[in-house]
C-alpha cells in the first residue's frame, strides 16, 4: 500500500524513483549518491509513502544537529511541523508524537532501540544514512541490523552513502548510483604567513586575510570550516572586532539551538558560518556560496595501550576536502579558499574510527546484544588482543561474567546511558548517593575539562550543573534508573578505585603517580598518598596530568583492586603458571604453582595458542624442515595439485590441540616445539608421502649436482646455480609442470644474473645479451652460442677439457 506525497523538489535522485521503489523488495539497498543528488531529502519520503500504515522508518543521521534539522526540513516537506509524521529522538531532546511515523534518530539511539527490541517490531525500514564516515557505532548498528533481518526477512534496511565504499561495496549485492548536482567551485590556496623570526600566522588573522582579499563575501553566505570550538571563538572575537556589523552564526553541540538554527536558514541572508566538519555531509545549508577551508580537524584518538583518548588536530583527507569545496556549489557557481599550500600532501580518505576508539562500551554492546563478536559480519572487525583487554576491565567491574556473558549490572548500563566506566561507579552505590559523587559522574559524562585540582573541578562542575539543563536531565535520568536518593558526603574514594582500577597510581620519587600502563601521571594539586585514582587524565605532548583522589589501601584491598595476569613458564626443570598481581607498575604479590602432569599438554597448547595470536605461527620457533613441510603443502593446494586440511594460520591454530598436543610432553620446550611431528600427523601419512613426491626436498640439475629447493612464505618454489650448469635443458619442472619453479641464474662467482621460470624463453632472449656482457669478464666459463647444444657444467673450459675422453 502506498501512501500518497505531496510534490517534492526535482533533485538529481527523482529520475531513479521507480528504480529505487524496486531495490527496495531486495534489501539491504546500497544508495551511492554525489553530494546534491538528494538522497536524504527524497529516499526517506519515498520508504514512508510506501511502508505499512502501523510501522515507523527510522532514518539515522551520525549527528545530533544533522537529524534535528533534516527532520525540520522533511516535515516542510510534508506541509508539517516535526513531531507530526516526523519526529526525531536525540539525546536529551526528543519531538514525536502518536502520528509520528518517520523518526530520526542518532547511531547511539538506534543501538539503544536495537538492545531494547532486538526484532525492532514496528519498524518496516532502517536507514542508516552517511555511513561512510565509519563511526563505531555506525559499524556496530550495521553489523546488529545485519543479524535482526535474518530474523525478520520484511525489515528493509538502506544504506546510504556520499562516496563510494569498497568494504560496503563487497557486503551488499543490491546497489544504486545517482550524480550529484554541482555548480562550478572555482579554487585559491591560501597558505599561512611565517614572519621573519619563523612565527607562524593564526588562523584567525589568517581567515580575516581571506576575507579582506576576497571582497565578495560580505554578499554571501560563507561556510568557515574551523577544527574545533576553541577556534570557532577565536574566529568569532576576530570578525566581531574587524568587521562589527556583519553577522556570525557558530555551528556546534555548546552554542544555543536557536543560533544553529539561524545559521542554517536562508532567510537570514548574507552571513558568515563557523562550523566543525559537521557541515561536511550531514547538514545541508542552501545559500552558500563561499567555503574557507582551514584543511584541519580535531578527532579523537584512543590509545588502547593507556586507556586514554587524545583529542588531536590534523589534516583532513582529501575525501574531506572534496566535500567541503562542493559546500560552496549546491545553488549556483561559487568559490572555496584552502587556507594550505597546494602542494600539503593529504590522505586519500579518514581511517574508520573501529581502529582507535574505546573498546569498553563496544564490547559491552556486543555482551549485551549475545552473538560473538568474531560471528558479527563486520565492514572492519575489532582488533583481538584490545577486545581482550576490555573484556578484562569489564570484568573487574562486574559488568561481564567469567565467560563474557553480560551481567545483571552489565545490562543496567543501557539504561543509564553513560560510559560503562562511569556506569560502574553509580551502580557501586546501595541506596543513596552522595551529591558529590553523582556531580562527579556528570562532570565525567560531559567530559568537563579541567586542569585545575579535584575540588575547583568539581566546584566548576557544580555551578555547570545549576545552568546546564542536559546535566540536569541526566542526573535526573539517572537517580530514577538507580532507584537511589541523594544524600550528603564525599566520593567513596574506594567505589571510584573498583570503577576505576586501571588508572589507580603508585607514588614515584618524583611525585608523579606510575599507572599499570606504564603512564606517568603528575597531579594537579597536593597528592600525599602512595595509591591514588586518577579520575581525569589530561594528555600533552610530552607527559600527562591529572586529577587524583588519594586511596589508602591494606593489603588486601591492593590484591582486590589490581590486575591479574598469569602466564606458563618453564621454571626450575618444570612447568609452572606464574600469577601476578599488578598495580600502579608495582608487583603487589606474585605465586608460582606447578602444572600437574596430565594438564600440561592441554596447558601448553593454549599458551603457545596464545603467543602465535599475539604474534605470528611463523615466529613460533619452527625447524627448517617443518617450516619446509608447511610451504610445500601450501603451494600444492595454492596451485590446486592436492586437496589438503585448511592451512591458514588461523586454521592451523585453532586446532592445535588435534595436531600439536598429543606430541606435547613435561620435558617439551618452547625453542624446540615438535612441529613437524604435529604437521605430518595433521596431514596424514599418505599425504605426506605425496607431498614429498610431487614437492621433493632436493632437485637434480642438468649438471648432475643436487640442490636444496628453497620453499618460501610468499608461496614460490625456488632454486639458485651457474648458468653454466643448465646448459643443454629447456626445462626444470616440479609436480608435472603444475608447480612453477623459480630459477636464480648467477654468474661464476654467484652474482645474479636473471631469474626465470622458462629455460627455453631464457635461451631464446636474454641469454645473447648476458653471453656478450659476461664472456669478457668470466673468459674462463664456457659461454656458448647455443646453449642446448652445450655440456651442462660447473667446471671452468680447462677443467672440463681434462675430463675429456682422449681421442
């Protein structure tokens, strides 16, 4: 049943109507349209028309302006006000209505929504729009939507994309392109200035240099690309003071709803816009007509090593650039200016934020959803060993249970809509909480900077609280999930220790404060303790501080709080497991225990499972001939010779305890691994026979002299002799001629001189060139004009003489 719309705009996308309505009965559809094309105005008005009266479409936009405009602009559209058919849910801001039908919405909120209602009854279509800005949790929701079809085959899902994306491109059959729709955007560099002592020019004396050169901009609506707030307001101070009477709208999450409205109105004409790479994709602003470019832009950048996220300014990619100079040609020809020097090399496109993001509240997602996140079908999966490590510290918090398995408290965490760490913290509390404790939780949620000590900061945090109406929201939010009534006091500096347990210090000489991480941390005002917690740590370029909360521990509670690790160790003629118990870099206890004769073999499996994961299976220590052995298996089945069990690392790993354990004994040490012992039994005997058959270790030359056939990880198999000794062959094969075989010719005193796989192909070309370069340096070897007709020889001509029969 379709539902009827009123007329839309005639964009680039309304030719592909009928084509779009028909990708929709095979989803997941794959929309790649230019920017222009109209893909977030018209598709989603196109899967409202045509979804079942009593289900909701949910359009998801990565950023919270982004999703409240667009839902402004397609109830417009549909001659409305948002909240009726479209509506949008945000944090902390929600407008929707019993009509609502059409819902925009954040990443974070479809992952909550996905947690809550795995099946996602009700909803006929998700759209997940500019995915190709690979946010986690963008990644994450595809990955869950992918699962919730498979048990619902009528939830249509859309993609939606500015650019195309070789990871989606593979995953998704179903794929549409629509052009964009671009007028002209004619392009000047503008580098900064350097002064005579090498002092380089401010960005914003560097933007009012743009304006003052480009005299057109006070006509138009300009968009001013700025990494981050703090620029934005420095930018702001420069245009106020230099040219008081133009207007300035800011776009970012701190400036009030009202200003970022006006900026992305038309009506208010020629103004100037200073905005984040927020206006890159997802907003559209229609009168722009001038971009200034300052190439940069602040991300954040998660160390897994430290636990701690670095916010950094750097260039943007050139996929970035291209989007923002095409801001300035949406209505009509326009112009950008790049404030870098053209010839500032840039990367082809951003990494996908799953390589450096905080993996705790990923993994807990994952927890809480059920599947494996190796069974996920991810456009990147999620590095193995930092997944581990979140496992852990989500354990120490009690959010995942021995096996993984998400808890009771894990599953609160959704409901309280906060960072697990923080999450862990506020659960630790029975029935009431101090004030001071939820005013920390806050100043942490809203990641409230501060480089001053732990009771200005949370006196800052305080007076943030009276004005700012979202920390209100969510402190609200929070004490009802809990269930918990405030109440007077200090922080328990114990719970912040259990929430906290990784970024607990132990005093250095210096003053400074040593993490389990290997960070030092200097804190920000008087720390006497031995241990303390560093509940905000601020990262510079060279060191680190922070703000701490001094801990006084006994013995027991240092072992409670620190980080376990155990690992096998041949010690003392035996094998043993040595515990540890770390904290703040210190031992704080340490045990050795035996391993019992029948757990050994089981033991060391995984260990050495262990080690070839953190590494490589080739940095095992593997003898010559198992290493040879595996080669040449690898090249029959590369070469379709033989058919063989899977060999790939991750194969051969897996099923060490098959293979490897039943040759593992109480003596078996790591250097001297029986891996060929393993190997032949994993193979089998028959195959291994073949294999030496169709592979052989040796192979006879036409000179009559063995030698080694050298078996390589890139998968060849290769050989190295005299020229000489090849004399009178056209060709050396292996397995039949079915395995090619890769021959180093060298010269008498083993230099290289070519290599080959053709004997005959090699005579016929290239050896009169080498005979005329090399008959003159090596007089003494045969160099022939046919060499087929020649003895095979590593002899020099007088030694081969000798040997000849006397006529």
């Amino acid at each position: 049943m379709t539902n009827p719309l009123p007329p839309l705009p005639e964009l680039p996308l309304s030719a592909l109507h009928d084509d779009f309505l028909a990708a929709l009965k095979h989803t997941p559809l794959l929309l790649e349209a230019e920017p222009g094309a109209g893909k977030s105005t018209l598709a989603p008005l196109w899967v409202l028309a045509q979804a079942p009266a009593d289900q909701q479409v949910w359009l998801v936009q990565p950023r919270v302006l982004a999703a409240q405009a667009l839902a402004q602009r397609l109830a417009q559209l549909l001659g409305e006000q948002p909240g009726q058919q479209v509506g949008y849910q945000v944090p902390y801001d929600a407008c929707m209505g019993a009509a609502t039908r059409l819902v925009l919405m954040t990443p974070g909120v479809l992952l909550q929504h996905l947690l809550q209602n795995p099946t996602l009854e009700g909803v006929a279509c998700v759209m997940l729009d500019e995915i190709h800005e690979r946010s986690v949790n963008q990644d994450l929701a595809w990955a869950f939507l992918q699962e919730v079809q498979i048990l619902r085959d009528d939830l249509q899902l859309v993609l939606m994309s500015a650019t195309p994306d070789p990871a989606l491109q593979q995953q998704i059959d179903t794929r549409l392109f629509a052009a964009g729709r671009c007028f002209p955007v004619t392009l000047h560099y503008q580098p900064a200035k350097q002064d005579a002592r090498g002092a380089v020019e401010k960005l914003d004396q560097q933007l009012l240099r743009a304006l003052r050169d480009y005299p057109a901009w006070q006509q138009a609506c300009c968009l001013v690309f700025l990494p981050g707030w703090r620029e934005i307001e420095d930018c702001a101070q420069a245009i106020a003071q230099q040219f008081p009477a133009h207007k300035v709208c800011r776009l970012h999450s701190r400036v009030d709803a009202r200003e970022q409205l006006r900026a992305l109105d038309p009506a208010q004409g020629a103004r100037i816009i200073l905005a984040t790479n927020i206006a890159e994709t997802s907003l559209t602003i229609a009168d722009v007509t001038l971009v200034i470019d300052s190439g940069l832009a602040r991300r954040a950048d998660y160390e897994q090593r430290t636990g701690i996220t670095r916010l950094k300014t750097a260039r943007i990619s050139m996929a970035s650039a291209k989007q923002r100079r095409g801001r300035a040609g949406r209505v009509q020809a326009g112009h950008c200016i790049r404030l870098w020097s053209q010839d500032q090399p840039l990367a082809a496109a951003d990494l996908p934020e799953i390589r450096a993001t905080d993996y705790l509240p990923l993994l807990l997602r994952i927890a809480h959803w059920g599947s494996p996140a190796s069974s996920l079908p991810w456009l990147e999966a999620p590095n193995k060993l930092a997944l581990e490590f979140a496992q852990q510290q989500l354990q120490k918090m009690q959010l995942l249970d021995a096996q993984g398995a998400i808890t009771a408290a894990g599953e609160k965490v959704s409901a309280l809509g906060t960072h697990p760490r923080i999450a862990a913290f506020l659960l630790l509390h029975n029935t009431t909480i101090p004030k001071s404790s939820l005013l920390l939780a806050l100043a942490l949620h809203f990641e409230w900077a501060g480089e001053q000590d732990w009771v200005l900061w949370l006196d800052a945090a305080a007076q943030e609280l009276t004005r700012n109406r979202h920390w209100q929201k969510q402190q609200k939010r929070w004490l009802a999930a809990l269930g918990l009534q405030q109440g007077e006091g200090e922080v328990d500096a114990l719970l912040l220790a259990r929430a906290f347990n990784d970024r607990i210090g132990f005093k250095q000489e210096s003053g400074r404060y040593r993490l389990n991480s290997g960070m030092s941390v200097e804190p920000q005002g008087k720390l006497e303790s031995n241990w303390a917690v560093f509940v905000l740590i601020n990262s510079k370029a060279k060191s680190h501080s922070g703000i701490g909360v001094a801990l006084q521990l006994n013995q027991a509670q240092q072992r409670e709080l620190s980080q376990f690790s155990h690992a096998l160790e041949f010690k003392q003629q035996r094998w043993q497991i040595h515990q540890t118990w770390r904290m703040g870099g210190v031992v704080i206890d340490e045990q050795f225990q035996p391993v019992a004769p029948e757990s050994i073999s089981a033991a060391l499996v995984a260990h050495i499972q262990q080690l070839a994961r953190e590494k490589t299976l080739a940095q095992l220590r593997w003898s010559a001939s198992a290493l040879a052995l595996l080669e040449r298996a690898r090249l029959l089945v590369r070469h379709q010779v033989m058919e063989l069990p899977a060999l790939d690392d991750e194969a051969l790993i897996t099923s060490m305890p098959q293979w490897l354990a039943p040759f593992l004994t109480a003596s078996t040490q790591l250097e001297h691994l029986p891996l060929r012992d393993g190997l032949e039994f994993y193979l089998g005997y028959e195959h291994c026979q073949k294999i030496a058959q169709l592979l052989p270790d040796h192979i006879t030359l036409p000179s009559g002299r063995k030698v080694t056939i050298e078996f390589t990880c890139e998968g060849s198999a290769q050989i190295a002799a005299k020229l000489q000794e090849f004399f009178g062959c056209e060709q050396l094969q292996l397995s039949d001629g079915k395995i090619p075989l890769k021959i180093h010719l060298l010269s008498p005193n083993g230099s290289p001189l070519a290599i080959t796989t053709n004997l005959q192909t090699f005579w016929q070309q290239a050896y009169p060139e080498v005979r005329k370069e090399m008959r003159g340096r090596y007089p003494r070897h045969p160099w022939p004009e046919n060499p087929l007709e020649h003895e095979a020889t590593a002899l020099t001509k007088k030694k081969l003489a000798l040997q000849q029969p006397p006529r």
